[in-house]
C-alpha cells in the first residue's frame, strides 16, 4: 500500500482514485500506508488521526495479510511489530534510534567501527561465504504451530477489525479490511522470473511458505462483511507481476485497485 517499487501516482490508492473519476464519482484518498506495518500499529495510527481530523472519513481501507503473516514467522511471537527483536535490542541499549545527520556520536570507538558500513559489509560477506559453503542450510528456520496462527489471526486483527467497526459507529464513517495477494500462497501461475524470486525467498525462510499458507487459508475462511480476502487477485494472470515475494509491479497495483474498486462499488462504497 505504501508503493514500494512504483512511483506515487501509481499506487493502489493513486489507481482507485483514478478509478472513481473515470466512473464519474471523484474521491480524496489519502495514503497512510507505512512500510512493514502490521495491523495493529494501522488501527492505533488510525485512532491517533481519528482523533485529530477536522473532518471525518467517509470510507477507511485497510490493505494486509502480507506483514502479518511474516511477524509471526520472524518473530514467532503474537500481535507485535516486524523486527521486534532489533527495537528492542534498541530500546534496552539505551540507543535513541536516530539516523541521519542528528544521530548523536557514539564515544565507543568499538561501538562507532560496529556501526560502520565497512563492517557491515564484512559481515554480509561473510554471511554469503557461509551459505556457499553450505548452500542447503537456510539463512532463517521458524516452523510456526496452528495454534499460533489462530491466535494471530484472532488477536492481532480480528479483534482489530472489531474496534474499528466500533469505531465506525460512533464517528459515522464506512470501512472496509482487504488481504492482499501473495506470491507464497495465491494460485498465480508463476512467470520464470517470480520463480526464481520465489526459490531465492524459500532457499533462505525455512518454514515461511508453511506460515503463509495456513494464515491465508484462515483469511480465506472469515465470513464477515467488512473483510474481503483478494488473494486471488492476480490468479489469471501468468506474466510478472510481483517484484518480490510480495511487492506488485504497477500493472500489479492497477489490478488491485481495480479488484477493490468493483467490490466496494458493489457494496455501495
């Protein structure tokens, strides 16, 4: 949704824009998409805009499945951001997490050569010599129980999806939640270029694809009215359309856009 590997205008909530003005029913859409947001964060940063807007929503999308799906593989842990390890690594260290030309000095000459990019570029290398000798031996292996995706599934959205219908009631606005495609558990038929991204994706996340599929066929079992599962999407299409494992091309943006047009045309939104 942020539009990772497209430019602005071409991104999903640029397309459905694009889309009501061709059908003659011009719209304002804001993109509040963030990069690795989970659900969770999404329902909190809504609440904190709710709270400030001076004019409320007339319709609030919510676009996921990919980054929910991965936290729980990564991190093995329910209802928590990706990279929650390294926050909190941050957070214990006492490191403020600046970047950039505000960041203070460190007065560790350990800690500033461990922060350098000449020892990250060390390390990386190190990492691919490791796997070239042992190519078999996947970079990360997590083997995620059923218990813990339902668990996912129920707490860390579901019940968000609960909130925001509360929400949608007492401030009078429409919503709607959408699951996204996926390369690791759509029907797409695979170009050779996405399987190869898709053989790179596996050979280094033992037990990801396991994660995916049991996640999106949970997804895939809801019957609620607010939630519309779109993993198929791109099922009859066999040219490339994703950029990685998740990311869309454009052309992939304009199908999704299209595939949300038509279903909330369709339930009067």
């Amino acid at each position: 949704m942020w539009g990772a590997g497209s430019p602005d205008w071409l991104t999903i909530p640029s397309l459905l824009a694009e889309r009501y003005e061709k059908s003659g029913m011009p719209v304002c859409v804001r993109n509040y998409g963030t990069s690795a947001w989970v659900n969770t964060q999404e329902t909190i940063e809504f609440m904190q805009e709710l709270k400030r807007a001076p004019r409320k929503p007339d319709l609030v999308i919510f676009y996921d499945g990919v980054n929910d799906a991965f936290t729980l593989y990564q991190s093995g842990m329910i209802d928590v951001p990706q990279n929650n390890d390294r926050i909190k690594s941050k957070l214990q260290s006492g490191d403020p997490m600046q970047t950039g030309w505000n960041r203070p000095r460190s007065n560790s000459m350990v800690q500033t050569l461990l922060e350098s990019k000449t020892f990250q570029s060390i390390t990386r290398i190190g990492a691919n010599l490791r796997r070239m000798r042992n190519p078999s031996q996947p970079e990360f292996s997590r083997q995620v129980s059923n218990d813990r995706i339902q668990t996912q599934m129920e707490v860390a959205y579901l019940k968000n999806l609960d909130l925001v219908s509360e929400l949608g009631r007492e401030y009078g606005f429409k919503y709607a939640f959408f699951w996204q495609p996926v390369m690791l558990a759509g029907n797409k038929r695979l170009s050779d270029e996405e399987k190869t991204i898709l053989h790179k994706t596996l050979a280094t996340n033992d037990g990801m694809q396991e994660t995916f599929e049991r996640m999106y066929n949970l997804a895939k079992s809801q019957k609620r009215q607010d939630f519309f599962d779109i993993a198929d999407a791109l099922d009859n299409r066999e040219d490339t359309i994703y950029i990685d494992f998740a990311h869309l091309s454009p052309e992939g943006n304009r199908l999704v856009a299209e595939r949300v047009y038509v279903i909330l045309h369709q339930n009067g939104m």
